[in-house]
C-alpha cells in the first residue's frame, strides 16, 4: 500500500486508443483519479505511472495497442517512468500472452477495472462519482455511453469475448449523467454502445432506446443528441418517430450494416437479410427525408465471393449514403469466423475497400455539391490554421464531413464551441466551405 506521501509524489498520465466507448472509460478513471487529489498529466513523458488503455478490435488496432505498449516498456526500462500498468480490450482478451512478451509491464486489467486500477494508488473507487467524468473532447460535445458489452452472434467479432454480454445503464442514471455533463458545458450529446438499439431489453424486458431519447431530449442545456452504432436487426421503429419528432436530437443515424449479400449475412449470423434492410432504410428515409444515414461495411469475408462484392458494390451505389466506412476482414481468435478459410486475399481485400470507398468519395462529392447556397447549423470544434473547423447536425466528430470558414470571416470573434448558422460556398468530397449567414 503507497504512503501518502508516496501518492503526492507519483505523477499518472492515461493514453487512451480505440473507440468512442474507451475514450468514456479512461474518463471515468481520470475522474477518480483526480477526486483523490492524485497528480494526472498530460503529457506521458512527465508521469511516473503510465497507465494505457488498449484496443483489441481487429488487427491494426491490436498492433498499435502492442506498439504503444512496446514503446512504454523502453520508456521504463530506460527510467523515463516507474511503473506501466495495461488494461482495456486488449489486456482483457491476451494478457497472458502479454505477461509473457513485455514483463516491464507491472499490472495487467480488464476492460472496466477502474477498482483495482485505483488499488494500485492506494485509494478505493468512489461510488458516489457514478455518472461524473474529467472529458477529454473539447467541452461542447461528450459521448454518453448507454450500455456495456453486446448479446449479438456476429461470427467476425471478438466484443462480447472482451467486453461481455448486453448490460444497459438504467435510464435515471444516464439522465443525471447528461445533466452534469450539461452543467459543464456540454451542448451535444453522442450516443454509444456496442449495439444502441438493444438498450433496456436486459433491465426493462423491452427495447427502450425511444424512452430513453425522448428523456435526453428534455435535458436543458443539450442542443444536439446523436445516435451511434444502432444494430439494423429488430431495430426498434418507434426510434424513428422520437429522431424525426424532437428538434434537438439530430437528424443523423449510425447503423452498421456490414453487407448486404445474403449468404455472406448468414454466415456472418447478423440476424437480418439484404430485404429487410433496405425495407429499414426506405422506411427511415421516408419517415425522416432529411436524415443523414451513416454505415460501415466489411469486405473481404471469407465466403465473399466476386459476385457477394459486386451485390455490396451495386448496393452501395444505388443507396446512396450519406456518410459511409469500410473494414478490411480480419480473422478474430475464439469468434465463429475463425474457422472458416481466409479465402480473400490481403491485396484483394483491399483492392475491394478502395473500390467501395472511391465509389463513396463521389457520392460524398454529389451530396456535397447539392448543399452550396444552403445555410446551415454548425457547431464548431475548433481552430486549424486560418480556419474554424466545425461539423453539421449530419455528421458526428471526428469520422464525419466538417465545415470550415475562414476565420478572417468572424471578425476574430471567439467561435470554438458555438453554433453558427453558414451559408454553403463551396464543396469537397468530405468538406463544406462556407462563411457566416449575417454577413452575406
């Protein structure tokens, strides 16, 4: 157990890699962190402790976890740091490997063990701190993370290995969560969970992702309430009618299609066939005509045949997406994809991804053209260069299209943080240049 002097002494810095849903957890701990009076930097080159929170999703994100974690054990082993303790995704699924290949590493942990991650300093978590957070996006915008883990089947995925089964925060707990954010600053909130449209099935006995929205959506303070990573399959209909119907919820879906081939979905066990989710996506667009439609699609599955790429291909071309991401297979130990032959080729694998995205990159385009003269809505995230940088309700940050305009443009008045209404000048493929409403 450390002195308390011992304590004042040791300087931690936390990184964090991955997902919106690890940027949450290493929050989370920041936040205890910093209520036990414990020294937390920036910056990992001024810590004594180094804590990194790992992804283990697909392979490049499993080799930038062991690479980071590679380049902390130099750091130690030369004495640039004390102690490097590891958790998340991929310390949760191989950290007897890990013990094995980089012992300067001090302590393993699993995805969510802020307990014993705290142990390590000497002080117990705080109960009382549930739904308190130190964010680490810029202030106006925090993601809310509804549910841990995912009861889904999907034969490539290694989620529910790492991070267990379906498990949704209660709705007043997530409620007194957006109001603190709120009282922070927060103006939007962007709504995660490994499958969003399964929330409160586990606790509620019923699909309770519409309750929840609308709950939100009387937040005072939330201008914007956005919607992540909502499964296709059994998609709840009446999510639809609460995003069309609430004026601050965006008109803007995440829903992770994956592919469209049949046979490929079967195998892929995604409890949905190419039918049923273009009848989702006429029924959302005609619900909501406005509604920006975001997926993301694997290529190169081991039974993706020529022509289960081409399906994909002419769907993708005739659907139009608003905004779209493409994966490149990877075979994930113990899921039940990992037996079946990697029958597609790296090189093809990819050849298929920079097809769908070269087709995506001139829809984008398309889109994108058809909105100079509009004025729109922008909320902006920061400062680059000459340029304020901010994104419509239609997309989310950091993955999604942004709106630059000169900052010459706003009289060197303050803008990072605020909404602006900007007149649409001109297009790119992933960008929108325009300059304030009131000065044209």
């Amino acid at each position: 157990m450390h002195t308390v002097q011992d304590i004042d002494q040791e300087k931690i810095s936390i990184i964090t890699l991955g997902c919106s849903k690890n940027i949450v957890d290493s929050e989370v701990l920041m936040r205890q962190i910093s209520a036990h009076n414990l020294a937390l930097v920036d910056e990992p080159s001024d810590a004594d402790v180094l804590i990194i929170n790992t992804c283990g999703f697909i392979d490049a994100a499993k080799e930038e976890s062991v690479n980071t974690i590679l380049e902390a054990a130099e750091m130690k082993r030369s004495g640039a740091i004390k102690k490097l303790l590891v958790a998340g995704c991929l310390s949760e699924r191989y950290s007897d490997d890990l013990k094995d290949e980089i012992p300067e590493v001090d302590r393993f942990f699993g995805v969510t063990d802020f307990a014993n991650i705290l142990r390590e300093f000497g002080v117990d978590f705080k109960k009382e701190l549930l739904g308190e957070r130190s964010l680490t996006t810029p202030a106006h915008y925090a993601y809310l993370k509804i549910s841990e883990g995912c009861d889904n089947p999907c034969s490539f995925c290694a989620i529910p290995i790492m991070r267990g089964g379906h498990v949704s925060q209660p709705i007043e707990a997530l409620v007194h969560e957006a109001k603190h954010l709120a009282m922070q600053g927060v103006k939007e909130l962007v709504v995660i969970g490994q499958d969003t449209t399964y929330y409160g099935w586990d606790i509620y006995n019923d699909r309770k992702l519409a309750r929840l929205l609308e709950e939100l959506s009387d937040v005072e303070g939330i201008d914007w309430i956005r919607l992540m990573y909502a499964f296709p399959s059994h998609f709840p209909r009446d999510v639809i009618d609460v995003i069309r119907d609430r004026p601050n919820i965006c008109k803007y879906l995440d829903m992770p299609i994956q592919h469209v081939d049949d046979k490929v979905l079967k195998s892929m066990r995604r409890g949905i066939t190419r039918r049923a989710t273009e009848e989702l996506i006429a029924e959302i667009r005609d619900r909501i005509p406005e509604i920006a439609l975001r997926t993301t699609l694997i290529v190169g599955y081991p039974n993706e045949t020529e022509a289960a790429f081409e399906t994909l291909y002419r769907f993708v071309e005739e659907t139009k997406f608003d905004r779209l991401g493409v994966f490149t297979y990877s075979v994930e130990d113990d899921t039940t994809a990992a037996i079946l032959s990697d029958t597609v080729s790296a090189e093809e694998k990819e050849e298929r991804k920079n097809a769908i995205l070269d087709l995506q990159s001139g829809i984008s385009q398309e889109k994108n053209e058809a909105k100079i003269g509009q004025t729109l809505k922008v909320l902006f995230d920061r400062i680059e260069g000459d340029y304020a940088v901010g994104r419509t309700e239609f997309d989310t940050p950091e993955v999604d299209n942004e709106v630059l305009v000169p900052l010459s443009a706003f009289n060197n008045d303050p803008v990072a943080g605020t909404f602006r209404h900007i007149t649409i000048s001109e297009a790119q493929e992933y960008d929108l240049i325009g300059i304030p409403h009131e000065t044209t």
